[in-house]
C-alpha cells in the first residue's frame, strides 16, 4: 500500500518542515512529503526543501487579485499532484472557507498554544501576561475558523518565572517538532476519526512525561 502524499505549506524559515522531513525519512514512516509551497519566494524552507531532494513550488500571493483566486491556484497545484494531506507549517495566509471545506479533515495546523487558549498571534507574550502556568502548542484539523478545529495532538511546556516570549517560544518549539510529526503520522495511520469538534485517536498512548498526549 502506498504511502499518502503531503504538502507542506510555508511563509518562512521552516523549522516544522524540518522536523516533518527528517520523520518522512524514516522507512518506516507512514507518510512522504512530495511537495513544498511558499506564498514567499524568499522563505528559507524552500532550500531545507530542495535539500530534502522534495519538489518546490512558489505561488506568490502578491500575484493575485484576490485571496479566493490564490486559493483556487494553490488548489490546482495540490491537485495537479494527487496530494493526500496537506500540513501547514509557519503558513502565514488565511484560507477561503471554500478551501478549507474542500480539504476537510485532510489539512493540518500547527499553534503555538494549548487551544483554544491564545489563538492568533503574538500568543507567549499573552500567555506571560495572562499569568498562565503552562503553555504549549496544538496541532489541529484546519476548520474556517482561524485556528478552531479537531485537535490530534498537543504538548504541554512550563511559563517559567522570568521567561520572555522569546524563551518562552524556544520551548515550546521544541514540543512543536515533536508534535507535528506525530500528528502527521496518526492521520496518516487512519487512526483519527472526527467527533464534532473533537478527535478520537485510536491506540493512542500517552507519552511517559506525560507532557505529550494525543487523547484517544
């Protein structure tokens, strides 16, 4: 049986794309990242992809009139490559509801935040404003609403006395290329099966920290 075929989408520097290669180069990976795409066409993830030996594509949006003319072009793209899943990884572009809807329950997100706490941006300042204890981030099925949607997998960080955001987000950037690959890997499995706003994981295991948990 032959493994689905991911995209990965990025705006930026690409560190999850990393961490989502180096997993796909594992054989015994359930999935490959055959293709990249940047709406910038000076996003570094597009060399991390070239060295990969994985196609890239940019599809600049300043290209284009409209965000649903953008989007019908990056779905041809998609499309035009039989791609199965699609991962968006530091993707700095809101995506028509018509999109969303067409890839549902096939596109991933990743945040740096334990959903639905913090969505948007700037989220580890506002996490050290609001006094939160733990933060972290959530990789979750993309819905229309900006980051809403079924979580697969979060991961759980200290706040820190003394942490800014930066520090702060160095931490949890660590979970994040733990996370995503694993999320990666139980949609890819079958194994995640959509409740309303929740997901069910079948055979999921906590990590042994416990600061990882797909909840099955």
């Amino acid at each position: 049986m032959s493994k689905p075929k991911v995209a990965v989408l990025i705006s930026g520097s690409g560190t999850n794309l990393q961490a989502l290669l180096d997993a796909a180069g594992s054989n015994d990976y359930p999935a490959h990242v055959t293709l990249v795409i940047s709406n910038r066409p000076d996003a570094y993830g597009l060399v991390r992809a070239q060295q990969a030996g994985v196609e890239t594509v940019v599809i600049d949006h300043k290209s284009f009139k409209s965000r649903a003319d953008f989007d019908a072009a990056l779905d041809r793209c998609l499309r035009a490559r039989d791609i199965d899943i699609i991962c968006l990884a530091g993707f700095m572009r809101l995506l028509t509801p018509d999109f969303v809807r067409a890839w549902d329950g096939r596109m991933l997100n990743i945040h740096p935040s334990l959903l639905p706490a913090f969505k948007g941006l700037y989220v580890q300042q506002r996490a050290i404003d609001a006094g939160a204890r733990f933060s972290g981030c959530t990789v979750h099925l993309v819905t229309p609403e900006m980051d809403e949607g079924p979580i697969v997998v979060q991961a759980v960080v200290p706040v820190l006395d003394g942490d800014t955001a930066d520090t702060l987000a160095a931490r949890i950037q660590v979970q994040e290329h733990r996370a995503y690959p694993l999320a990666l890997r139980l949609v890819a499995e079958g194994r995640v099966r959509i409740d309303g706003p929740r997901t069910h994981i079948a055979d999921a295991l906590a990590s042994g920290d416990g600061m990882m948990n797909p909840m099955g």
